[in-house]
C-alpha cells in the first residue's frame, strides 16, 4: 500500500475515485486516465487475474494508493469518495471457466458490497457489465432493450448470469436507495496490457503467430466480433460515469468482423505464413456480436475514434515488446479443458 496519501482538502484534485481490478486490463488504463484527470484513485485487486506490473508505474506517485483485497469480502476506504468504478471480474473465458464460483461471488458478492460502500460514502458506482448479457443473441445488432438468449446453466453462465445480476442488483439500488449508478455494458476491448494466455481471439491469435503457431479458429470461423480499442473504451466509460444516465449504455464499437477473416488480418499483420487449422466450437459460444451504440451517440456524444488497423498494430508491437520467456507461459490452451463434466 502507498503511504504517501493525498489529504481530502487538497484544492488540487478533483475527488476521490476507487477503481477494482485495478490491476487488470482495462482497470489498470482507468487508473491512468483518473491520475491524469487529477483524482486521488485507489486501486483494489486480490490479483487472481491481474497482474501488478500494469501499474506499477504509479506507485510513487502520490495520487494512488494500492489496496490488495477480494471485494467479495467486506470492503472498506478511509475517508471520502466521490465515485467507484467496479471492474473486479474475471472477463475472459480460460479465467472463468477456470474459477467459476469465483467469478459468480464477485459480480454477487462483491458487487453488493461495492453498492453497499456507494450508499454509505454517497458515491456514484460505474458497474463494468458486459456484452454477454445478451448471450448467444437473436437480435442484430445489439442494442440495451435487447433481453438476450442466456444459457443460464451452460458452462458460460457463470460470467453471463454474475453479469445480470449485477445489473439487477445495482438497479436495484438506484431506485430502492437512490443511489447514483451507471452501468457499462462493454463489448470487446483490446490494446496493451492484455494477457497473452487469457484464451480471448487477439491475444491468442497474436500469442501464436509470434510463436510460429497454426492459429486456432473455432467453428468454421463464420461468427463475428466488434473489436474497440482501449482508449476508445476508457473514454466513453469515463463520459458515461460522469452522465446523469442510470440504465445500461453499449460501449464498443460497431466494426463487425468474422473471426476467419480476423485470422486473416493478424497473419498479414505479423507477416507470418501461418495456416488456419479449426477446432469445434465451444458450448453457448455467441454466433453474432455487433454493438447498437446509438443511446451512447446520443447521451454522451462519443463513438470510437482509433480505427481496427491502427489499434493492431500498437497492440502487436505491445506483444512482440514481450519477452521470450512470456511468450513460452501464453501457449495456448484449450480453455473447454477447464469446464467440470
């Protein structure tokens, strides 16, 4: 932990912010944007999935303060706080499946303790929810009226179900306690500081091509995705938390591919001579994945900007960065190897 706390009347900062999953992809980006918009933040992960060195380099600064814990125990911060960002999840699914009843207590759990804290410090919560809420869907694209197509004893229940009820829990809160919340529904992300063995399509795709590996497509490659680049996605969360709108927003980005042509990319990109080999798909695996980010226009003025080529090649030149020795422990694995028959 930091010792070097900034006092709460420093004039020089605009509030208090705690971010979990500090530690982790996308929380570790939020606590660069917060330091950089002048909060005092505190970052809170138990690192089962996150990885210290993301922020690392904030540790002498005197603007963050570092707490290890689990949320889904009791969670306390001294002293005042204007908001909290929830991010403390398993999001990938060699993570998931791999500790499942882990990832189900935190968005449970740990959820009602992060609202529970909101109440008591009168704090505004940004609840990370997900795009899988929609599951397998039969709407194209995918917009927040949409109820989604959950499989909600399949093995991906148990990061589309802790999502959900996430989301009913926090509106719960709002219109029970009158707690300020917002919610995020966040479609795929990427840029640096991904796990290269956390089992989502950029990381091992580009995990096998530095490799020298046959790059692996589920299915026959024909279901899609919509990438959005990280600052893109830090950006709109940012907007969104400082909204006055409490229901669900899509952050992503409408930029639809199919993952065999997203193979394709990547191989040009590396400039490697790789084959496509193909392998069965996975149980609930969504088919269509395409965000309607229309209501996030509209409310908080924002679209992404970083196109997908500019974003793959910092992404790349992030991975190919990384040592050997790195590269060696992101083999790829067979996630489905984790699911308990």
């Amino acid at each position: 932990m930091n010792n070097n706390r900034i006092v709460e009347n420093d004039s020089r900062l605009r509030g208090n912010v705690l971010i979990t999953g500090a530690a982790g992809f996308l929380g570790s980006h939020l606590c660069d944007r917060f330091i950089n918009e002048d909060y005092q933040v505190f970052g809170m992960d138990n690192l089962i999935t996150g990885d210290l060195k993301n922020i690392e380099h904030l540790f002498n600064l005197p603007q963050f303060e570092f707490y290890h814990h689990d949320v889904t125990k009791f969670v306390h911060v001294p002293g005042k706080l204007d908001y909290i960002l929830h991010f403390a999840s398993p999001a990938s699914p060699i993570d998931y499946l791999k500790i499942p009843i882990q990832t189900l207590k935190v968005g449970s759990l740990g959820t009602h303790n992060l609202l529970g804290l909101a109440k008591e410090k009168n704090a505004r919560i940004l609840i990370a929810s997900t795009s899988e809420v929609y599951g397998d869907p039969e709407v194209h694209p995918q917009s927040e009226d949409y109820y989604g197509n959950v499989n909600t004893i399949g093995p991906r229940g148990v990061y589309d179900e802790a999502k959900r009820f996430q989301e009913s829990i926090t509106m719960a809160y709002n219109r029970f306690h009158g707690l300020e919340t917002r919610i995020a529904r966040i479609f795929n992300t990427y840029g640096p500081r991904m796990r290269l063995n956390d089992g989502r399509v950029i990381p091992a795709f580009i995990g096998q091509a530095l490799r020298g590996e046959d790059l692996t497509v589920f299915g026959d490659g024909k279901q899609t995705r919509s990438f959005c680049y990280v600052d893109d996605q830090v950006e709109g969360l940012y907007r969104l938390l400082l909204s006055d709108y409490s229901d669900p927003v899509n952050i992503g980005n409408p930029d639809e591919i199919t993952i065999l042509e997203f193979a394709e990319e990547i191989i040009n990109l590396t400039r490697t001579n790789q084959k496509i080999i193909y392998k069965p798909l996975p149980q609930d695996d969504p088919m269509q994945r395409q965000p309607d980010i229309s209501r996030a226009k509209k409310l908080l003025d924002w679209e992404p900007k970083v196109s997908r080529t500019e974003g793959m090649k910092i992404t790349y030149n992030y991975f190919k960065s990384l040592s050997k020795v790195e590269l060696e422990k992101s083999e790829h694995k067979d996630f489905t190897k984790h699911i308990r028959k």
